[in-house]
C-alpha cells in the first residue's frame, strides 16, 4: 500500500498525526511480541523528542525503537556486512553508508528480513533526505507500513535538493495540516505566513523585532529573557555563536539600569556545552604522554563537578585493567576514549538543563518553548529564501513569545526582514 504522509507549517501537529495514525494502523494490524516500531529522524536530538512521543502514548509506550537514519544504516551494514565484503562496497561517509544500506535493503531478502522485526516504519524531518536516504525509504515502501513527515520549508540545508524529495513524497497518502495549534499569538502566525511568501514579517502580538544600541542591547536581551513566563531558550542565528557566549557571560553577572530596571544574574547553558566539557576533561591529561591507569582514575576523580559521563571513562578504564590487565595509557588513546564516551552521552543521556537553554537555530529544529529570544547577527549565509527560513525556524519554536534582536541596524533592511 502507498506509504501514509503528513506535510503542514509548524507547530500544526505533524508528529502528533503521525503518531496518531500508526495508532490506528496497530488497531487493524497488531504488532506480534517480537515487533517493534522503527522511528527514524536525522539527528540525536529530535530521536530523542520522538523517543518521549511515543513513550507518552500509553497504547505505544515501549514499542518503538528510536534511532538516526544513519544509524539504521549502519546496523545494517554490520549485519550484512558478509554481503558488503562479497560485494566489496566501501563507506568512507555517512552519506556513502545510507547509500550502501539503500542498496542492500533493494534486495526484498534484506528488506523482508527488517520487515519481521520492524513492520511499521515512522520517519519525522522527512524534508532533508538526501537521495542516500531516500533510497532507503524508496527500497522499504513494498515491505512495511511507512509513515513520513515534513515540510519542505523548514529544510536548512541548503546543499540539499528538495525537488528529488518531493516528487517521492507526493506519491504517497499525504494529508496536508493547515491549521497551527502551537500559538495563537497573531504577531506570531502572520510572520510565519510571511516569511514562507517571502514576504517581510511585521513585530505584532508575540512578536517584536528590533534594533538596540550596542552598549543597550545586553540590557533588551537580558530583560525580555528574565521578564518571561514559562519555558525559555536563547536562539542564535548561523555566526551568531560569539555574540550568544557574550550575552551568556554578561547576564550572569546581573544588570541593573535605569530603563531595564534591576535583573538578577541568570544562568544561560549552551546545549551543546559536551565540547567545553570535552575539553576540560582532556586538559587534564595534557602534560603527559603515558600515564598508569590508578593515576588516570586519581585525576578524574579530582575534577570538580565532572561532568555526568566522567563515571563511564573511569568505569572503562578500570574494566579494561581488569579483563585485559592493561596498565598504561597514552594521550592519544586517553582522548579517542574521552571522546567516545562524551559523545555517547550527547547522543543517549537524557538530561535536563539547569539553566536557560541556548542553542543554533539547527539545534531548536522540532523544538518548542514558550518565550524564544532570537539573536540574529552580520554575516548570515545563503540565499533570501534560506535566511528566511532559517527565521522562520526561529521564531516559530515560541508559544506565546518572540523578541528578535538584529545585531546591527542595516539588517533590518535586508532579508530576511525586508525583502
């Protein structure tokens, strides 16, 4: 049967609805006890979105295997990897990957072999396959109840040919969501309407978009963050890392002015804070180019609040003492095992931000708030139309509130504020 679709703007319920419909296809279609669910998207951090979707379906809870799209296709590969050897197919990428898992999965014996374990396939952020992973969609079609989720526009890569996506995705059962259920804030709905027309977005209930002088602007951003109500995050726009690590420093000092008032220190976390954590924890083995394994677990053990996957590098060390009776380690080794174990963290911990979030517009993709503070910067890459929507992404993760600030005044009369 043709795969079922659901494309709309955001915040109108696409993952809600796709959800919902593999709901009712279990109905019909029970999964036998040894069936899961396969939910696939691009990156970590919307897996693991979807993963507490499902886990809040009372009829779906524990029945859905979340993963990345590339790492579906690498378990694949390490389970054929006899045919991947026979057929002496190399992945020296991601991309080449997705596309070697695309071809296996062409053979109905692999793709039947998925199918007995996975028969209900869900994919969310459809919009930015590739035709490496598209390939792997196109090769599942026949043999699983496929699901499929996007928006063309809320695409941000610009590398990526929507065009090859879309003439696949209208093939399929698609239902289009018009209506946007995330805000009622009419400032809000009219700038996302905008900018997917192209069009200049205008401040208005929700939203406001403005200019500060230099010496003001830390005050704005600092006030309009510490006056909002609920759930909060700092958002930066492509370039706009440096300008976001000034505001985190200068807020957690406190401000006080006449027109802004008194504003107490507040605690901004960068999201993606695991590469400074990285880095501190790799500092500390950085005089020595051998070190014996009870010194590597002293030095750990004296960082000050380590981060939480610390334990899992002592841990791996001590374990790797115990089984293979391995006394030293060398720098080199030391770092690929730091690495590893942040990374494994970044990608599989589940834990809460003590703080103000901030994060990229990439990283808020899928994400929702209640109050957004947007930085938008000099030096924004791409086209018109890829400014615009990399506003749209933006502004689009608040509930209630948006304060754009442009960091110099000549951006306001540029896309993606005028076009």
């Amino acid at each position: 049967m043709p795969f079922r679709g659901f494309e709309g703007p955001a915040g109108t319920g696409k993952t809600h609805r796709l959800i919902e419909e593999v709901g009712q296809h279990l109905i019909q279609r029970p999964l036998e006890p040894h069936q899961s669910i396969l939910a696939l998207t691009f990156m970590h951090g919307s897996r693991k979105r979807l993963d507490s979707r499902f886990r809040e379906i009372a009829g779906l809870r524990g029945k859905a295997v979340c993963m990345t799209i590339d790492s579906f296709a690498q378990s694949i590969l390490q389970r054929w990897r006899s045919v991947v050897a026979v057929n002496q197919l190399h992945a020296n990428d991601f991309d080449q990957t997705c596309n070697i898992c695309g071809q296996l999965l062409e053979d109905s014996i692999v793709a039947e072999w998925v199918a007995r374990t996975f028969p209900v396939i869900v994919i969310d952020e459809a919009q930015e396959l590739k035709p490496e992973r598209l390939r792997i969609l196109k090769a599942l079609v026949p043999h699983v109840a496929l699901f499929v989720a996007a928006d063309e526009f809320q695409c941000l890569d610009d590398s990526v040919d929507t065009d090859l996506f879309l003439n696949w995705f209208q093939t399929g059962r698609v239902e289009a969501l018009n209506v946007v259920h995330r805000t009622g804030k009419q400032g809000l709905l009219n700038a996302g309407v905008a900018l997917r027309n192209l069009q200049s977005p205008q401040s208005g209930q929700g939203l406001r978009i403005e200019y500060n002088f230099r010496n003001v602007m830390p005050f704005a951003v600092a006030s309009a963050l510490f006056r909002a109500t609920g759930s909060k995050a700092l958002i930066y726009a492509p370039s706009g890392r440096s300008w976001a690590d000034e505001i985190v420093a200068r807020t957690a000092q406190g401000m006080q002015s006449q027109g802004y008032g008194a504003i107490p220190p507040l605690k901004l976390v960068h999201e993606d804070q695991n590469n400074e954590e990285r880095q501190v924890i790799l500092a500390a083995f950085s005089e020595t180019e051998t070190i014996n394994t009870d010194e590597v677990c002293v030095i750990l053990a004296s960082i000050i609040n380590p981060p939480p996957w610390v334990s899992s590098v002592r841990n791996a060390i001590i374990r790797t003492n115990q089984t293979q009776g391995r006394k030293f380690w060398d720098t080199t080794e030391l770092t690929e095992l730091v690495e590893r174990k942040a990374a494994q963290h970044r990608a599989y911990g589940y834990q809460w931000t003590r703080g103000i979030p901030v994060m990229s517009i990439h990283q808020a993709k899928n994400r929702q708030f209640d109050n957004v503070v947007l930085l938008w910067p000099p030096g924004v890459g791409g086209s018109d139309e890829q400014k615009a929507r990399l506003l749209y992404n933006g502004i689009t993760r608040a509930a209630q509130s948006c304060s754009v600030f442009v960091r110099t005044q000549p951006l306001l009369n540029q896309a993606p504020f005028r076009f």
